[in-house]
C-alpha cells in the first residue's frame, strides 16, 4: 500500500468542516485556530484545519478519508511513528492490568523500570515524572531554586518552554504575546540573554534555561562552543543549567539527546514529547546532587501530581525508548536528515540538525497552505514565522519525503 498522499475531497473536506464548527461552538476560542480568520487577519487566503481521526507511521487520515504525510510528527511527538504496534501493545497490556497507580503514595513497577531506563540513558542519576513538557520544566525550575538557593533564572531570546506558569516566566518567544496578559503575576525573576550570543554576568542566577537546538522559536543551532561555554559559566557562578530536551531529545537531532553532540552534560535535563510517541509523560532527569538538595520525603511529597508516573504513560515510553534503539532510529535521523537538509537547500537556506529541521522561506505561512493542499503536514516555526519546520516521524520513508521535495518543487 503507498504511504503518499491521497486526496478524496477538498481539504478541508466537509466532515472536517462540520466537526470545526462543532468544536468553535464549544471550545475557548483562543485555542483552535479558525484558519479562514487568522488568514483573514494576515491577508492571506486560508482554510481551517482538517480533523485527525487516525494514524499509522508517518501517515494521518482525516475524517473525510484523505491520507495525509504528517511532517510535523504531532508537534515532535511520535518519534518511532504514530500508533507504532509494539507501543501499541505496550499501552494496552498496561491499561489492561493497571491503569493507575497512587502517584507518591503507592508506586507500580512501570515507574520504577522507566526510571532506571531514563537514568541509564542519561547519565543522570535520579528524575522527576510529569504529565506534560511543562511539567518537566517546573519540576527543573523548583529543582534548581532549592539546590541553589537563588531566585534568578537565565533564559534565552526565542526561548519556549512551554505555557504553565512557571514555564510562561522564562518564556521567550513572542514573550509579549504569551506572557503580556499575566505579566503581573509572573515575579521579576526572570532575564533573558541573546540565544548563541554573549552571556551576561550570572550573578545572582540560581538556573540557566537553555534548549540545546531552538526548536519552536525557529530551529536555530547555537554556534559551536556555545553550549560548552554557558556550562563553564554556570560551574563558575555555581548555577544549575537545564537543558530543555523536550523537542530534541529521543533521537531527533541524530543522537539519542542533543546534548550528547558536544558532551556538554547538563544537571537537568527536561525530557518529553517524543519520550512515549503518544503519550503525554514527561521527566525531569538531574544529577544526585542537585536532586539531593530537596532532601528526603517526610511523609508529603513536595512535589507531585495525581498522575505521576503514569503507569500507561511509563509502558508506553518503554516500548517506544526500546523501538528506538532496536530499529536504529537515532542514526536514521542522522542520515535522512542530512540528506533532506541537501534536497532542502535547493529551495532556501536549511536550519538544524537531523530530522529537526527548519527551511528558510519568504512566506512560510502560503507554503504550509498549499503543502496541505498536496497532502503534506507541516507548520511554521520562528518569532516572524521565518522557517517551515520539518520534525517528521524517525520512521518515515524515503518517498515520502521524495513526495515532499517534488511538493515544493512545484509550489516554489
Ligand atoms: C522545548 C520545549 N519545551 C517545552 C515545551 C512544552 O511542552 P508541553 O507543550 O508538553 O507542555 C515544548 C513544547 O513545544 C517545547 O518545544
């Protein structure tokens, strides 16, 4: 069976059409884009969003039947592939035995293999588990004030970390935007240096903020030696670096973590979205010592949820972890990714590393539109939207992203 594109209706097709409606009767309109208005906005021709119904690889099909080429990966998310069958598996044996388990009170074995599993790949000793991205960036914020002792936290330009409170006070993409509306009551803690550019004095800073390759404010790779210089800064001041991995980790940027490219090794190291390709678990994994610092549980945990560790959640990220180094994914995504950056230069400069990849185009918004046209996912990143970003599933294949260059070759 091909795995190209094959179109049915116009996109959106009618039952996509019918359920948007549905939802902008029923949802926070400040939550799914009503294309048609958004372009309304920018001048531009539009359509709304097609509506998923369901997935195999690095394919999506929507509710009118279309098949898709989904580029994007569902936001970074299904690295080994959308409904992968040993994922899959893992996922339902699980829910079939215990679906949850009692957070801090009361562990289940899932949590504890995961652990072990995250630390062994790591490097890092001991983790926090979440529910989302953000999360896992709370849980290295609180980390790194209580190891530290100080409120200051460095972030970056373009930085995103995501939209809870904690992670929406180190934001800095379209901080303004984001953050602007709840600006009072974010605390004054946060300074924002240049991404890739000279550091500032760490005084007073207890955690340094940083994803090691940007991914949503527009795919941009810190120069050489970037990365190692902030870590030295941060022995100096004795501040905490976290490293964001969120997007880039689990293989996405051609090695199994982006930190790994340099051998700067972080003291926290968010992890989530492509950890489970599917389910929403997170972690943040750190040094014992700055672990260390939160000292032993005295009965109430200080911090915690009431789905820690998940234990469908932690299943899932098993079977996906052990997908990824059994079908050699890492390297996949090292060399597709270095062969599409090639094929991608003929229509623009190409940005990042990997299969996390960032095309250069003069209206980012237009070529999105008519690669849906063709059957083809894929959004724009950056704070103008300056890049067309690439994040497909590991397990994509070759004509599918042939599909995708002869696209652009003839939109462009
Ligand atoms: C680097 C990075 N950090 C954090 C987040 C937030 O993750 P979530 O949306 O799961 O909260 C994202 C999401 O795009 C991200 O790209």
């Amino acid at each position: 069976m091909s795995d190209l594109p094959e179109l049915i209706t116009e996109l959106p097709g009618p039952a996509s059409r019918a359920w948007v409606d549905r939802l902008a009767q029923r949802e926070c309109p400040a939550i799914t884009a009503r294309r048609a208005r958004r372009a309304q906005s920018l001048g531009v021709a539009d359509t709304d969003p097609v509506v998923w119904d369901r997935a195999l690889g690095a394919n999506v099909w929507d509710v009118d039947g279309n098949r898709l080429v989904d580029l994007t990966a569902g936001f970074g998310v299904a690295a080994v592939g959308h409904r992968h069958p040993r994922v899959v598996a893992a996922g339902q044996e699980q829910l079939a035995r215990l679906p949850h388990a009692m957070g801090d009170a009361f562990p289940d074995p899932r949590r504890i293999e995961l652990l072990e599993r995250l630390a062994e790949l790591t490097g890092l000793d001991h983790g926090i588990l979440g529910s989302s991205g953000s999360d896992a960036v709370e849980a290295a914020l609180k980390t790194a004030r209580v190891a530290s002792g100080l409120d200051g936290v460095l972030a970056f330009s373009a930085g995103y970390h995501g939209l809870s409170y904690g992670a929406l006070g180190v934001l800095g993409y379209k901080r303004e935007a984001f953050a602007g509306p709840f600006s009072g009551q974010l605390g004054e803690h946060l300074s924002l240096a240049p991404f890739g550019g000279p550091l500032p004095s760490l005084q007073g800073i207890g955690a340094v903020l940083v994803e090691p390759i940007q991914g949503r404010g527009g795919v941009r790779v810190p120069p050489p030696g970037w990365l190692s210089r902030l870590r030295e800064a941060c022995d100096q001041a004795g501040a905490v670096l976290i490293f964001d991995e969120i997007y880039t980790g689990f293989g996405r940027t051609g090695g199994l973590f982006a930190f790994q490219h340099e051998g700067v090794v972080p003291d926290l190291l968010c992890l989530g979205k492509g950890m489970a390709s599917g389910s929403p678990i997170s972690a943040c994994m750190g040094r014992a010592e700055v672990m260390q610092a939160w000292g032993a549980s005295q009965g109430e945990a200080l911090h915690t949820q009431t789905f820690l560790g998940h234990p469908v959640g932690c299943a899932m990220a098993l079977a996906s972890i052990q997908v990824l180094l059994d079908e050699d994914l890492v390297e996949r995504s090292r060399t597709l990714g270095a062969w599409l950056a090639q094929e991608l230069a003929a229509f623009g400069p190409v940005r990042g590393r990997g299969l996390l990849l960032g095309l250069e185009l003069p209206d980012t918004l237009r070529a999105s539109r008519e690669l849906l046209q063709r059957g083809y996912i894929a959004l724009p990143a950056g704070q103008q939207a300056e890049v067309l970003c690439l994040t497909p599933p590991l397990t994509i294949s070759e004509p599918q992203l042939q599909g995708l260059i002869d696209a652009l070759a003839e939109l462009l």
